[in-house]
C-alpha cells in the first residue's frame, strides 16, 4: 500500500516535492478509506492530479514510474559505468547535483520509507527503514549507504542476511537492494517483489489489437471488461478472443513474467502475434450477433478495454494502477465508474490505489472525490514543476471546486494570451 511518495531534480520538477495518500482529518463521504495495522493514519484509494499542458503533472507519475523501473533494473540490465537520468534542464546547476526519489508503503503490515540519490556515475545514497508504532512512532535504519561516508554501508543488525558481502557485490551504478533481491535477501527480495509486482503504469499510448488481447490474457481479467463493457451503453454484448496457439519459448516467456507489470521494460509490442484477434459481439436489427474486429470500433471503446484490462487485475490482486490522462477517449461517465470502482470498499476488497492525471473537470463535480484526494500541478515562471493539494486552500464541503478551478482560484490552469494577436498580426502582414 502506497503513503507517499517524492523527487526532486527530475525533467521539470527540480525542488522536492511529493504526493500524499494519507487521508486528512476530513470527515467527507466520498471515498472509502482504507486502513492497514502498519500505519494509524487511514490511506486514500485514489488520487487525481489536475494541471495546465506541460505543468508537468505526467512527469510527476513518470518519476515513480522511474523509481520503480530502475530498482527492478539497476542490477540486471543497467550497463556498467553511468547512470541515465532525465535532469531539469532550466537550470545549469542541476547536471551536478543529485536526483533524488523515495517513497513510503506498507509491506506484509509494517511501513518502509525507502530511497535513493543519484547522479550522473553513481548511487550517492540510498537507505532503508522501517517504522513502529506503539505507544509512540519509532524508526530502525536497516541499512544507510552514503559515498561521502568513510564507511559507505552501515546495516542494522535488524537486517538479517549477507548484508556485508552484497555490498561487495553492488555496483557504484547499481542499487543495493536491487542486488540484494537478486542474491536471495530474504526481506529485501521481498521488498524488490512488491516493486516488481504491485505497481501498474499505463501512460498514453495507442496499443494495437494484438497488444490488448494478450494483455488481456495475461491479466485474466476479460470476463470483468466484457460485463463493464455490457452495461456502458456501447451496445456491445460481449467480447471474445481468438489466442493464436503459443511454442514453448513463448510459453516460457510469459510464465517467466507472470509477476512483472506492463511498467517492467519489456518490449510488450514486439512479443505479442499480429493475428490474436479480439472481437466484439453487437446485436443485429434482426437479434443475430454480430461480431466487430476491435479496429471497427471506435477510439473510445479502444481506451477503454485497454485500460480496464489491468484495471481490474489491480482490483483483483491488491496494488497501485498509475494512469497518465484517465480520461483520454472516455466519456466523462465511464471515468467516473471506474474512479468509483477504487472508492468503494464493496468493488476494492483488496486496497488496490489508483493515481491519475486528468484534465477533466466534471470529476471535480461529480462527489466521488474527496477534498484531500485532488492535487494541482503546476510550473512556476521559472520552469518548476510545485505540487500541491486542494486542502492547502480553505474551502468548505460545500463549494463549487469545478467552478473555483476553472477560475483560477487554485492555478494549476493554462495562462491564455489575447489570441487575436495571432490574427491582428496576420492581417497587418497581408496589408
């Protein structure tokens, strides 16, 4: 489960920011929250970062999304020497400082605050604790690394393993818990699977039929999309898939993948096979089934098997499902059922979380949201990316946040120009 998370020095986002999914002391309804013994504090099941163009609320989920990549990489698939790492370019001093990301979650009932600092050569720091609470909030420091340390490691001797020689091990690029989870550390390889397993990506991208089928497949999840699909008024009864029989290699890459998200760096497209097919079953004038190839049907109904798909294998299983653009190609209705779908405790027995970015401001309207579970993003005159909550504002339970947004009451919305200008100066340039 999810607490928080942060970065700094990343594309547009260069001072420290973060994103918070412990609930405020808000009493409003909208949203079940979801609790855990590992933490006091009641967790959000979603939050929704709203932003102008570029305000750079995607590079805020494409930085956990690289935190999590170069924890399951660093070790396996990173080249020996160097480390590459979108920096913010706006200011020159950024080449030489450090980036850096940690984040807070629940494993097996007990809260983590894990992280790490880089630069362009190396890890500069990376540390990991654990938190109690009891009749107070206590902190153990399994493992700190610091090269500006004489001693690099220092290991608690809560940290059960061979903590002294993976460290020989690690690479000055790589991560130590990477490479501890890939040397049999027991609760290190823990925490490197639930990195590699419970975090769901899905940034905008336009998927081909065969890409979804196998997804699809490899999610288990068709009967739910079919029956949301049903009952979303698409006219469609029913979808089917056509699974071109897989060779043993194939077989083989997938049992060997089973816990990996498509956030993992595979090359998912180049896998899948041209002739999967899926198709989707329409209701003739006469009451015959008809069946429709997934090219014939529209951008919206595209969208939406794509990402109910590993929408409802988070639900299923339990995770965080990050989506870039929720409401790309959806109408503003489905997006609001599939938002609820992670609110309410009936449809998310298991505390799956959802993080999105949208731009859509009927959700603001719609009463599925909690005041503490809507964020802004946006870029200072400077170029930097600041994050913020709505609850930094004083508002009532009761107002317009739709119409307070749209106003520029919170920023975080497009600064336009006198756009008459463009056609002002065609006209003078003509004469």
């Amino acid at each position: 489960m999810l607490i928080r998370f942060g970065c700094a020095n990343y594309k547009s986002i260069y001072g420290y920011q973060e994103l918070l999914f412990t609930a405020s002391s808000l009493k409003d309804p909208q949203a079940d929250v979801l609790k855990n013994v590992g933490i006091p504090e009641p967790i959000l099941p979603s939050i929704g970062i709203y932003g102008a163009n570029a305000s750079g609320k995607t590079n805020m989920i494409e930085a956990l999304a690289f935190l999590v990549g170069f924890i399951n990489d660093s070790y396996t698939q990173a080249k020996p020497n160097g480390i590459k790492r979108p920096i913010f370019k706006l200011n020159s001093n950024a080449k030489v400082e450090v980036s850096e990301f940690d984040i807070d979650f629940i494993l097996a009932n007990r809260h983590y605050h894990y992280g790490f600092k880089i630069n362009d050569e190396a890890v500069t720091e990376e540390w990991l604790f654990a938190y109690a609470y009891d009749k107070r909030k206590s902190r153990k420091v399994l493992f700190h690394r610091s090269i500006a340390e004489e001693n690099v490691y220092k290991f608690s001797s809560h940290l059960k393993g061979e903590n002294r020689l993976i460290a020989k091990l690690t690479r000055a690029n790589s991560l130590y818990l990477s490479t501890a989870a890939q040397n049999n550390h027991e609760l290190l390889a823990a925490i490197y699977s639930y990195f590699s397993s419970d975090f769901f990506f899905k940034f905008e991208s336009a998927l081909s039929s065969a890409t979804i089928v196998q997804l699809l497949q490899f999610y288990g999840t068709l009967e739910q999309v079919s029956e949301f699909i049903k009952n979303a008024g698409a006219g469609i009864k029913a979808i089917r898939l056509e699974i071109k029989e897989s060779d043993n290699t194939e077989l083989n890459f997938l049992n060997d993948r089973k816990e990996l998200s498509p956030g993992h760096s595979l090359d998912w497209e180049s896998f899948f096979k041209d002739d999967d097919a899926i198709e989707l079953v329409h209701q003739g004038q006469n009451g015959d089934f008809v069946p429709f190839e997934l090219e014939e049907e529209s951008l919206g109904t595209k969208a939406m098997v794509a990402l109910l798909a590993p929408a409802f294998k988070v639900l299923n299983q339990g995770g965080v499902f990050i989506v870039d653009e929720i409401e790309s190609s959806l109408h503003v209705l489905l997006t609001i059922q599939i938002i609820k779908l992670f609110n309410r405790k009936e449809t998310n027995p298991k505390g799956a979380q959802l993080l999105f970015t949208t731009h859509e401001t009927h959700i603001l309207c719609s009463n599925i949201l909690r005041r503490d579970q809507i964020w802004f993003s946006e870029k200072a005159p400077d170029g930097v990316t600041v994050i913020a909550p709505l609850t930094d504002y004083q508002l009532r339970a009761t107002d317009n946040i739709q119409k307070g947004y749209l106003e520029g009451r919170f920023g975080a919305i497009p600064f336009l120009g006198d756009m008459q200008q463009l056609f002002q100066s065609e006209s003078s340039s003509n004469g």
